[in-house]
C-alpha cells in the first residue's frame, strides 16, 4: 500500500506535523516537560527540520516525499514533477497534515485542558506573524519557501519512477533527506521570526482546519490571515521553479 504515491504523502505530511507541532505544542502548553525551556526556538527549529528529515527518509522512496504543496507545483513549474499529480498529492498532503495534528492534540490533550492562553494553543496547530503587516508577511513567506524549494531542486535528483506519468519525477530519497532537513532548520533559525515560517501551504492549513474542529471555547483560528501561509508559499515555490528553469 505505502507504493501508492498519495498513501506515502499522506504518511509522511502525518509524520510531518505529528513531529513538528509536538515540539511546539511541548514548549508552548502548561505542565508540560519542556514548558519552562528558556530557548524554545531553538527546539521548535531542530525538531521541525529532523521530523522533515524523518518523514522524508521514510516515504522518500515511494512519493519522493514532497510533503508541501509549494514543493509539489515548484517541481512542477520547474518540469520534474508530473502535473497529472498535483492534485492527488496536494490533496494527500492536506489530509495527513489535519490528521498528524489531531494525533498532536490527542497525545497532549491533558495539557491542552490545562493551558487557557488560547493564542499558545493556537499556535501549536498554525501559525500567526509576529507583526501583523499582510504584505511583509506574504513577502516573508514567499522568500522562505523559495529558498526552500530552489535548494531542493539542487539537492535533489531525479529518482522517483511513478507509474503513468510521462516524465522522471524528482524526489527526496534518502540521501537527500538529511540536507533538506538541514535546509528547513536553517530557514526556520534564519527567516521565521516574521510568521513562524509556515513555507508549506498544508502545514498549515491542515491544522488550522484541526484546530476550528476540536471543541475549544474563544477559538482564535484567524482566518483573516490564513491566506498568507497559503498564497505565499505557493508564490515562492512557483518563482524558485521558474528561476531554476531559466538558469539552465
């Protein structure tokens, strides 16, 4: 079953989210283990970039581990992705980013009785710009997720066979799992304090989705600014695939 592309991307965007909002629900609920950590950021970055490490090295070798829309439409932009896929993988992504989130809030439930600053539970499922500024914080976005993506498509080669598609699709296997997670960790470390460095349409918006569904009061799901995590992500990954094009 894990052969199935789309069954591989819903896994790994679980495993995904699962990881990397644990770390932030761990540091941001209260009575939790980490809670009185005095460098939060620190852990949030490295545990985002090893759960993007391990969630590729896992389904790496089946989907090529895209695990972002923005990914998925910059290979495509770029023409090492199939566009026949896009949806089914955008779509996988999306649903396993809702699922790994609810797994979050299951695992932490106790805590989320616990903590009543609803912007910190909030921000365990999505994320929110540290100054509200739409237009610097799509800027923000964007950029983010262009290093991402033009670094994958120099990361990464061409090694993912699916069947019925007319071209090599590019992948992370897992010797590139490793750097790419490197390259998320020193985005985050670099270029997240603006928005909390979403750079993945599903990652957010999947646990955004999650977080409106659980049965929370004075929800705070500010959907006024979920565009943003959303169409900048996209943005950059389109641009970084065109300049990958246009350098060749």
């Amino acid at each position: 079953m894990m052969n199935n592309p789309y069954i591989a991307e819903f896994i790994g965007t679980a495993i995904l989210l699962f990881l990397g909002n644990g770390i932030v629900a761990n540091v941001s609920l209260n009575k939790t283990k980490a809670s009185k950590q005095m460098t939060p950021w620190i852990l949030i970055t490295t545990a985002w970039g090893l759960a993007v490490f391990t969630a590729a090295f896992i389904t790496g070798q089946f989907s090529g581990a895209h695990l972002n829309p923005a990914v998925t439409v910059g290979l495509a932009f770029a023409g090492k992705f199939s566009t026949e896929l896009i949806c089914g993988y955008i779509i996988s992504q999306i649903l396993g980013a809702i699922f790994g989130s609810w797994l979050v809030y299951i695992i932490y439930i106790d805590h989320y009785r616990e903590t009543s600053d609803e912007s910190s539970v909030m921000g365990t499922f999505c994320t929110s710009p540290a100054i509200r500024n739409y237009k610097n914080n799509f800027f923000s976005e964007l950029m983010g997720t262009f290093i991402l993506v033009f670094g994958v498509l120099y990361m990464v080669k061409p090694n993912i066979i699916i069947e019925g598609t007319s071209i090599e699709n590019f992948g992370i296997g897992s010797l590139e799992a490793l750097p790419v997670g490197i390259l998320v960790w020193v985005i985050g470390l670099s270029l997240g304090g603006t928005t909390g460095y979403a750079i993945n349409p599903a990652r957010d918006l999947g646990p955004r989705i999650t977080y409106q569904l659980i049965p929370r009061k004075n929800k705070i799901s500010d959907w006024a600014y979920s565009w943003v995590p959303i169409l900048g992500p996209l943005c950059g990954g389109v641009l970084a695939g065109l300049l990958f094009v246009y350098l060749q």
